[in-house]
C-alpha cells in the first residue's frame, strides 16, 4: 500500500498528497477511477467530435483539391463512429459497478470428470 509522500506506481511522476487517506475501501477506490474515466470518455468524445466536424466543413468548403476533401470527409465520418462507441463505452462505465469478491471456500474442488479415450 502507498504512503502520502511515495511514489512507487505505474506512473512514476505521481505523488500522494500528504491528505490521502490511505483508508479508503475498494468501493470508494472504484468510484474514483470510475468517475476519472468518465471523464475523460467525455472529454475525448467531445474532442474527437469537434476534430470531425472540422474536417468536415473544411471538406465541404473545398479548400483542398478534390481528393483530399473526400478523404477529409471519410475520415471525418470514422471520426464520428468511434465518437458513437466511446459513447457506448462511456454508458457502460456510468453504470459499471466494482465486481464482487470470490467467496473463499475451505472445501476442496471437486475433480473434473474427464472423457475416456477411444481406442
């Protein structure tokens, strides 16, 4: 576990707060990573939908010869469909919830029952 002050994660630029409470439970670990990836899926859909409505205007405006205004007008519509799935993706981690823990058992496995072979 980290300590205010450490920096020993993937991010090596990252340090703790001295007022990180290092108390807090798995759910509330989970609602703060949950909450930074929705914001940043919203961040990068809006981002990716006003690159393509850029390209898109430029398009129709032809600013450039023909062949780079339907390529800027191809893109701009891949643009707009992965826009569309982060959508989906940013729905999905909204209602996300943390997973539930195994159960630990002390019971054994019980053996597979395996197919005979044919001869």
């Amino acid at each position: 576990m980290l300590k205010p002050g450490e920096s020993r994660n993937a991010r090596q630029s990252i340090v703790l707060p001295e007022i990180f409470d290092a108390r807090l439970d798995q759910h509330e670990i989970f609602e703060i990573d949950r909450s930074g990836l929705v914001l940043q899926l919203r961040i990068l859909r809006r981002v990716i939908n006003e690159g393509a409505e850029e390209m898109e205007m430029v398009a129709v405006e032809r600013v450039f010869v023909d062949s780079v205004s339907q390529a800027l007008t191809r893109t701009a519509r891949k643009l707009y469909r992965v826009s569309e799935d982060l959508n989906g993706l940013h729905r999905m981690v909204e209602r996300a919830h943390p997973p539930k823990e195994p159960e630990q058992s002390n019971s054994r496995p019980l053996p597979r029952n395996r197919r005979k072979k044919r001869n």
